[in-house]
C-alpha cells in the first residue's frame, strides 16, 4: 500500500472543500469557475484538478449547470388502406461526372400502391418540390382533406412555399423525427431498389442522362416491377384497382394446374398471396385485424 503523501489535505481541509463545492452559492457552478471565484476573494483551499478529484471520489463529477432540454419529437403513425391517402416523398443524390458533383432526384410516391405519382432529377428547391407535388395531386384528382404527405425534415420538406401548398389543398403534413431513418421506410426502400438494380450505373454524365434513366427506372418500376410487399403485384396495378382482377387470373391459373397434376402439389390447393389491406409508417399500437404490407 502506498503511503500518504506528504501534502495530503486532512480530512477537515477536504470538508471543507466539499462544503464548499456543495453550498448554494456554488453548486451549479463547475470547478474552475469555483476556483477562480474564491482565487479572486484571496481564499485558496486546494488546486482546481483537487476540486475535480474530491468530486470524482464522491461521485458528484456531472455537468453542474442547468442544462437545454427538449421534448422528445412525436413518432409519426400514418396509416393508408387505399390509394393516394398518404404519400411519402424524399430527395436522393445521383453521381455526376465530376468528383463532388450530384444531382438531385426527387420521389413521390403512395406507400399503399408502391405507386411513383411524381419524380423529376433538378437542383435541389423549396417551389420546385411545391409544383411537383401540386402537379401530382392535380393528375390523381385527390379531394381536399383526404391526402396526409410524409417527408423527412430536409430544407426542401419544410420550405414555405410547401408549407403553403399543404395549406391551400387541405394535405395533412407528416414529418419524420430527427435522425430517425425508419420514419421514412417506403422512400428510402425505393431507393434502394432504384441504386440496386442492375442497370444502375455508378455515376451520369450529365443530368439528362439522369433524367433519361429516371424516366426508364420508373416507367419499369410503376408497370413491370412485381413488388414483394404488394403481393407481387405491380404498383400501377394495386394502384388503379386491377389488382383484384390480375389475383383471381393467378387463382385460375393455379386451380387449372392443380387439377391437371394435383400429386405435384401434395394435394394441398396452391394459392397466390392475399392482397394486403392497410399500409402504415410506424404501425399505430392498436390490435391488427388485418393483413398489412412491409415497406421493403
């Protein structure tokens, strides 16, 4: 065991410093602070890095002043059982040509259907994301009240010529909470299917090259793609109401390949996925009755 060292504060000098320390005078105040204030009285009790050791020993080292505090955001729950009842929508970067060079993609899209009502690849801008969406909701005929659109917290989100836009048309607006990338699932699952394809290149020339893959990417995406959380339906087609029709050809093609070799099957009917009847961003806590669609 070492021994004491010489210049040790008795145990009356270390009382002291903590009385000190703990008095309603300094107890918000940080060491230093403490230090340099009875420095300046002509009072000197022990050194600063003292002080910190005297607390740290007694489990008192925290931040001493009173600190910002802000309430937690509210968690998003949004919850869409057909068509053009809530969109959600996000800004992506394309590669360009140059190091440091990107352009800006903009999506919107249903998260009931998967369907892309809206896109376009331009600079990044508050009334240009405005007009998108004005444009989209007047292509979809969508009645006032009835639309609630999620986004992120981005510049462009929370612009005032978007605020507006909401506003004039009776869209419910929906943000994602800080720093919380599950807010906004079915964007950014888009997304990944979009960089993940196959014929994604690494970087465009120019930004109508951009634009010239977009406009295949979501053509293909809206028409061709068979989505997994739909069913394996196509977007266009859970979102114009075919989908139904497109199952029942599925149910006859499989009964027909049933009762042509029903051994094949182990004698159990084959049957195609159930169309799903609710969609949400972050499932509300109520008791599920229903099947529902994952974002990815």
């Amino acid at each position: 065991m070492r021994p004491a060292p010489p210049n040790k504060l008795a145990d009356t000098e270390v009382d002291a410093v903590l009385a000190v320390l703990r008095s309603e005078r300094f107890v918000d105040c940080s060491p230093a602070q403490v230090y340099f204030t009875l420095l300046d009285e002509g009072t000197y009790l022990a050194s600063e890095s003292t002080y910190y050791r005297l607390l740290r020993a007694n489990g008192e080292v925290r931040e001493r002043r009173a600190q910002a505090t802000h309430p937690p955001k509210k968690r998003p729950e949004l919850v869409a059982t057909a068509p053009d009842v809530c969109w959600s929508w996000d800004i992506t970067k394309l590669r360009g040509p140059r190091r440091g060079e990107y352009f800006d993609c903009y999506v919107v899209l249903d998260i009931f259907s998967r369907y892309v009502v809206a896109w376009c690849v331009a600079p990044e801008s508050g009334e240009l994301a405005k007009e998108l969406i004005a444009d989209a909701v007047r292509r979809h005929r969508v009645p006032p009240g009835q639309l609630t659109i999620h986004a992120d917290r981005g510049s462009s989100m929370t612009s005032n010529p978007v605020v507006e836009l909401y506003a004039f048309l009776g869209i419910k607006r929906s943000h994602s909470r800080p720093h919380v990338s599950n807010d906004n699932p079915y964007s950014e699952a888009g997304f990944k299917t979009m960089k993940y394809c196959p014929a994604f290149p690494g970087s465009f020339g120019s930004i109508e090259d951009a634009r010239a893959f977009c406009s295949r990417f979501f053509n293909y995406y809206n028409h061709e793609h068979r989505h997994s959380g739909i069913a394996y339906h196509t977007p266009a087609s859970v979102h114009f109401g075919t989908a139904t029709e497109v199952r029942a050809q599925r149910v006859e093609t499989l009964d027909v390949a049933y009762a042509t070799n029903p051994a094949r099957f182990r004698h159990r009917k084959p049957q195609p996925p159930e169309l799903p009847t609710v969609a949400w961003i972050n499932e509300p806590n109520v008791e599920k009755e229903e099947p529902a669609q994952k974002a990815s």
